[in-house]
C-alpha cells in the first residue's frame, strides 16, 4: 500500500441523520438514528444535524427538535416532492459541501440504499452498509460493526482516511430517545439552484401497499418453525397469540410449505424484527433466521432439542415438546389473566 | 438494445470460518459459484432481449477464476463477457470496485441499460450498482420488483418502497438493480455449454483503463478498512428451563408477569 493522504479531520465536525420520508411523514428509522448520533456526538462534542429533503416538510422539521437534533437542515422544494435521484443527490451534495460533517448515517430503506452509496461515489469515500454497532473514537473515527455472508461473522470497519463518514443502518436496530416535551435547537432552511432539481425519472404513480400489520411494527411476536407439524395446529398458537396480543410469524420453511404469508417470514430473506417479546416455538435458530430477530428485547424459545442453536441467542430457553408445553402455556396465561 | 449485466463469484455457502488466530476468513477450498442475485438480473436482461432485441453482455470483477461465472452466463445465453483481473485491484472496498467496474465499461462501449443484482451474498452491501451509476454519471433506480413497460427510449418500472410501491419511468441510458423474484431465472443448458465453450473471455486489465492513477484502485482507492471480523456473539446471560410440562408453562408464565410482558 502507498501512502495515503488523510483529510484534515477538524475541518468535519458535526453528526447528520437522513430523515427518511414519504411525503413529509417521517419514517421512525430516522429517530432511532437521532438517538444514536445524539449518543456519538457527545462523546466528541459535536453537533447533531438532521438533513430533510423534500417538498413541504419544512413545517414538520421543527419535530426532530424532540429527538436530539440540534439543528435541521431542510431542502424544501416542489421539485423534491417525490424521491429522485438525481435532485436529492444534489440537495445532499449541498450539505455536504457547505456544512462538512465527519459522519452521516442513512436508514437503511430503499432511499437510503440509493442515496448514501451515491454521496459516497461522490466524495470518494467510504459508506458501511448495514451496521448494527456504531462507537466513536476521540479522533472522531467510527467504528462500525456491520454482519456479513449472511450474518455468518461480524467485520469491524473504519474509514480512517476519508471524510465524511457514511453508515447505513436497518429499522429497528438503534433505539431512540423518548420525545422531549421541548424543542431545542433550529431548522435551517437551505435551498439549491433548479438547474439542480432535473431528473431523467418521472414518477408516475405512487400505490400504497396492500395494507398489511406489519411483523416489523409488532410489540409482541410468536414465532413457528418447523416443530409445528400440521397447519390444524396453528389454531393452538393462535389461541396463545390472541392472549397476548401477539402477532404471529415464522421461519422460511413455514411461508414456503404456505401455512403462512411471505410478509410474515422472519430473517434474511424475510423481514428484521424488534419486538418487546419474541416466543419461538420448534425454530431451530439458523443464522438466517437468527439475523431477522436477535436483537428482541426478550427471547423465549421453546424446543425439545437442548442443542438447538435458538438457545445461543435465547434470554430464557425452554428445553420441552412444544405440544405438551404450549397447552399448559395457554392455560396458565388465562389464569394470569383473570386473576 | 445494449444490455450490460454485472455479475460476481461469491463463495458456495455463506457459512464461512475465521481462523481464530489471524481473525482471517478462511476461503482456502470452498467452492464458488454465482451470486445467486445476479441470476435475476440476467433473466431480466434475457427478457428484455427477448422482447427488443440486441444484445447482453456479462462483466465481472474477480480474480482469474472468476471466469467460470462468465462462462456460467453464456451457457445461459449472454452473447458476450469479460473479466476484470489485476493484482492492482486486489483487496478493493466497494468505492473500487464500483469504480474499477465502471472504468471497464466505460472501455466496452456504451450501454442502453446496466443490470445489478440487489445485493451479493458475501460482502452483501447493495451499493455497487448505485455507485456504478454514480460514476457513469447517469439515473439508477434499486429494489425494481416488476417491468411494467418497454418503451422506445424509456422503462417503465415498479420500484419497491418501504410502504409504498413506486411506478417510475426511467430514460436510457441507466441502471436497475433488480430484486429476486423479478423473473424465473432459466437454467444453463448442455446445448449452450457445447455452442459456448470455445469462446473467448476478454480479459481487461489497469493497463486497459483510461484512468491510470494507481491510487484509486485496489487496497490503495479503498476508503473503508476491515480491521476485524469475528463470529457473531452468543448470549451469556440466558437461563434454561427444563422439567415437566406443567412447571415449564407455570415459570414461563411468572417470567412473563414479571417483566411486565403480560
Ligand atoms: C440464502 C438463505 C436465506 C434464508 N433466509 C431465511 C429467512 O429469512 N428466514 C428463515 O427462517 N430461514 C431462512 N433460510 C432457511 C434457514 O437456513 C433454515 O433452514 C430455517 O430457518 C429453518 O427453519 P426451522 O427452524 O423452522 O426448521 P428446522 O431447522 O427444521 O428446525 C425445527 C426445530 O424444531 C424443533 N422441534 C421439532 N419438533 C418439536 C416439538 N414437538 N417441540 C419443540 N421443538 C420441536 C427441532 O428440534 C428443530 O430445532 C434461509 C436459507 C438460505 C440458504
Ligand atoms: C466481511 C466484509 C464486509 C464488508 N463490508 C463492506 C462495507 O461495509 N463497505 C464497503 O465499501 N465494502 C465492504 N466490503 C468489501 C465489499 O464487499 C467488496 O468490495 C465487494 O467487492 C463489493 O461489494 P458487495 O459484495 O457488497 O456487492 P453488492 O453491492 O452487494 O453487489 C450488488 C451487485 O453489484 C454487482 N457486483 C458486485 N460486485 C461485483 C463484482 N466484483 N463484479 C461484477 N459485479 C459485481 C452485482 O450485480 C451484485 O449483485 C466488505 C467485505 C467483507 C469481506
């Protein structure tokens, strides 16, 4: 390797979040990132930026004041109102021009994977997909823990050269701050040259997805696997699921033998959940699995194999048959509850 | 139509091991094949030749053996491919290799579209496409789930969104990257394999680049630095509970009171 020149590292300063949006309403990836830059930013003593692009969000901005932003850059333009690449490339490029913050954390949903990669190109520098943990050292480099191959093994990267430092970061990994009643701090409001705001896409129609209770959003999940052994017996765990306000979910083989739908498969294929409660039941824990649900509060897996490998990342592991224990589970639960 | 699909050789499982003493992963004897995404955008490339004619180029970057994926390709009915092999471009992060890629295609002419997969399954970032499209200077649009419509100068396409699902019409030239399931991707055939086998895979070189600065390939253009990988954790701090059925139910119920989860 030949010597590489680093930047001046004291001219970036500050932490920025990308608020992701659809049509102003903001998606709750963008507080859980607040917290986290909130969190960084103190130990270095920099500032935390948010950066809004969009048309009419400006009104909404003022609402990341609660969550740890301490001030929010928002490019508000009728010609933003529907993501292009090319108008919020331009709009992003701005900031990072004019304001030089050492690193930017970008959801990791569809915007987010289009637009952070692009910035990155851009500036020629390095974006870490995906990371699950994020520090900061006094020199104001991250450290950035992101899974690989599959959730297989963990890499711990830096980008030691380059600034600004870019991070994705899925749903549901970092947690936010509770709203402060407060405000504090300000939105700036920043504007680029419409020669900028031209697209080679149009967008032409935007349709909501079938409306679906998303795993993603649910407090308290009970997940099958292949320890089920007929679909007559998801009336039981339905049973347990309707007593705990639970919504139900499941591993790959079960979507695929079509005892449940695709939009309720848990892990790398699937969806990435959080939920306060996870309750596995007949799950084995494979990495693929294990990588869409680890990061739940608390884990209660119930299988009759001691070796399962769901009991490696289980806070509480129930080593019994399913059919004998889920019965008694339902029964006690209705005395909890009726007491 | 000038397709260009870009592909790469990823290793036959993901169930990889790090050497506990070097923090190393060990590749040394695992098989190779194609990223199983990239095999979508193909089909998609396939599909629209099909319908418009013209022709699908394959491009990989990888070391010689990496062959074996454009040859993988022909055998599925790509037209043309070429490797991108250098020790220069040995231990390249995304920023290189995406800029390495478009060097190359900037060399092999021009294209109408650029097909990715949406990710791979070992470095599994997503982000080579995009950054590919940033330094071809031209629109990309990610997670495509459907091609609505082929139009003389434009695609039609739905693009999926967290909520939502987004209809975009995209000018040529540009890039996609394509989610699974977008099409049944065909198997290689035997036929094609005989028809294939004597053609010749281009191999581009750094000295095939127009940009001959070292420093932005490789180990050397990389910004990112892998300074260790290691296992995922496992929990410590689990407690089991085994016995009869009645006395399961009965602790499990207690824990979930407790902590305040009923
Ligand atoms: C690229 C790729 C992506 C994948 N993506 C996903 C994904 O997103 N999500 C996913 O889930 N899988 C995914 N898989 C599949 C994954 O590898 C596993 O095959 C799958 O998760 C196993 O599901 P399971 O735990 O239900 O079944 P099994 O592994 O068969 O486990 C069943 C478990 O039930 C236990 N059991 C059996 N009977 C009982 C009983 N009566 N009482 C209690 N316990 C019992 C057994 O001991 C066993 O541990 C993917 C695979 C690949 C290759
Ligand atoms: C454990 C680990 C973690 C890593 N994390 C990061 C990281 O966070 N940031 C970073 O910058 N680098 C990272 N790298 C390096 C990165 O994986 C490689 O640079 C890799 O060559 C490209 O990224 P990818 O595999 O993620 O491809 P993706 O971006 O996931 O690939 C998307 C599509 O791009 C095309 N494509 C990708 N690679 C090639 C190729 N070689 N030839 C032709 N087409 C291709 C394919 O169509 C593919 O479907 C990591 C590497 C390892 C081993």
């Amino acid at each position: 390797e030949e010597e590489r020149a680093t930047v001046d590292k004291s001219q970036w300063k500050g932490i920025c979040v990308y608020v992701d949006h659809v049509d102003g309403e903001i998606h709750p990836v963008t507080m859980e990132l607040l917290g986290k830059a909130r969190e960084l930013a103190d130990q270095v003593n920099f500032p935390v930026h948010a950066l809004f692009i969009g048309s009419q969000v400006t009104d909404s901005a003022a609402e990341l004041l609660h969550y740890g932003a301490d001030k929010v850059y928002c490019y508000d333009d009728p010609a933003l109102k529907d993501f292009r690449i090319e108008p919020y490339a331009a709009a992003f490029e701005d900031y990072i021009r004019k304001v030089q913050p050492s690193s930017i954390l970008v959801g990791a949903t569809t915007v987010g994977r289009s637009l952070a990669p692009r910035m990155a190109a851009r500036f020629r520098t390095g974006l870490t997909a995906d990371c699950t943990v994020l520090e900061i050292k006094e020199n104001t480099d991250l450290v950035q823990i992101r899974p690989a191959f599959g959730g297989n093994i963990m890499a711990q990267i830096k980008t030691p050269h380059t600034r600004p430092q870019l991070a994705t970061v899925r749903y549901k990994v970092m947690n936010a701050l509770p709203r402060k009643a407060e405000a504090s701090g300000e939105v700036i409001v920043c504007t680029v040259p419409q020669e900028k705001m031209v697209s080679r896409i149009k967008v032409l129609e935007v349709r909501p997805k079938e409306k679906e209770t998303s795993i993603s959003d649910a407090e308290t999940i009970i997940a099958v696997g292949r320890g089920v052994k007929g679909e007559k017996d998801m009336a039981m765990v339905e049973e347990l699921a309707d007593l705990l306000g639970a919504q139900i979910a499941g591993t790959r083989p079960l979507v695929e033998s079509g005892w449940l739908d695709t939009r309720r498969q848990i892990g790398l294929s699937g969806r990435t959940v959080k939920p306060k409660l996870i309750i596995t039941l007949g799950i084995s824990g494979s990495v693929q699995f294990a990588a869409g649900m680890k990061s739940s509060d608390y884990i209660f897996a119930v299988n009759c194999d001691e070796k399962a490998s769901i009991f490696d990342i289980a806070h509480y592991g129930i080593v019994g048959d399913l059919y004998e224990v889920l019965p008694e589970l339902i029964r006690r639960i209705k005395m909890e509850k009726e007491a | 139509m000038n397709i260009l699909v870009c592909i790469k050789q990823v290793p036959g499982s993901n169930k990889v091991d790090v050497d506990a003493k070097t923090g190393v992963l060990k590749r040394d004897g695992v098989e190779s094949k194609m990223n199983p995404y990239d095999l979508f955008a193909l089909e998609t490339a396939f599909r629209i030749r099909e319908n418009r004619g013209g022709k699908v180029t394959v491009l990989t970057m990888g070391p010689p053996q990496a062959e074996a994926v454009i040859r993988e390709a022909f055998m599925m009915g790509a037209d043309d491919g070429a490797l991108i092999s250098d020790r220069k471009f040995g231990g390249a992060d995304v920023l290189a290799t995406s800029y390495t890629i478009s060097q190359a295609i900037r060399k092999l002419g021009s294209f109408d579209l650029i097909l990715c997969g949406k990710q791979t399954t070992d470095g599994d970032t997503a982000q080579v496409g995009p950054e590919v499209a940033e330094y071809l200077d031209i629109p990309h649009v990610a997670n495509v789930l459907r091609i609505v419509e082929l139009k003389e100068d434009a695609l039609i396409l739905d693009m999926d969104m967290p909520h939502t699902v987004e209809m975009v019409e995209v000018l040529y030239p540009c890039l996609l990257t394509v989610e699974k399931d977008i099409f049944m991707p065909r198997l290689p055939s035997y036929r094609r394999k005989l028809e294939t086998s004597a053609w010749p895979v281009k191999t581009l070189t750094f000295a095939d680049f127009e940009d001959q600065d070292v420093m932005k390939y490789g180990l050397n253009g990389s910004p990112t630095q892998v300074e260790r990988i290691f296992p995922p954790a496992v929990n410590a701090q689990r407690e089991m509970l085994r016995g009869e059925a009645e006395e399961l139910a009965a602790e499990v119920s207690t824990k979930l009171v407790h902590l305040k989860l009923i």
